[in-house]
C-alpha cells in the first residue's frame, strides 16, 4: 500500500521511539485510506502522528470528523448507516483530496 497517495506525512517522534505500529488483519487492504490515516506506522516509513475520528449522532444523522493531527487538517461527512463508516470514511477520503480543512487558530481575546 502506498500511503504517501492519500495525504502528506509528518513523522512522530513518539511513535518511532516507542516502535508503535497498529494493525488489524485486513483493514490496511480494505480500507487504505484509514489505515493510512490512523496508523502510528507505515511501510517502510517514518512513524507519523496517528489520525482521530469522531463518530457522534446529531439531527437524526451521524456525522464523522476525520482530523489528521499530523497535518492539523480535517474531513467531516454525514452518514446514515452506522454500518458503513469505515467504507463511506476510506471512499470520501480517496475521491475528494482536497476536501481537508485547514485547522481554525481562534482570535485571541483581549
């Protein structure tokens, strides 16, 4: 799996040292892109800051926050199957590349 095609990395530090590396069966092949997202490490790559998702119901919908903490960006999409998270996230995260938020810095207050 080539994850450098989804996103950009940021090599943790935390993560290299520590020798963390998260797997789970088959999930890196059906779902690349998550895996790549949420990975301490990758193949033959450094270790980079693993991603968050957030699953939670509002207005008879589920709405998902991809952040990726490496890049300080994230993707938010609405769901109706909470079967389908995995495949909705890894699609939308593959079709629309340019669909991440930068994060917002608020204003401090004086």
């Amino acid at each position: 799996m080539d994850s450098k095609r989804f996103l950009p990395t940021r090599p943790d530090k935390r993560a290299r040292e520590a020798g963390l590396h998260w797997e789970d069966g088959d999930f890196a092949e059906r779902f690349p892109a998550c895996y790549a997202l949420l990975a301490a490490a990758k193949d033959g790559v450094d270790p980079r800051e693993g991603a968050t998702l957030l699953v939670f119901a509002e207005g008879g919908s589920l709405k998902v926050c991809v952040n990726d903490r490496a890049t300080g960006q994230s993707m938010w999409l609405t769901l109706q199957n909470a079967e389908d998270i995995w495949r909705e996230v890894d699609t939308y995260i593959q079709a629309h590349p340019n669909a991440w938020r930068e994060r917002m810095v608020p204003k401090s207050r004086r």
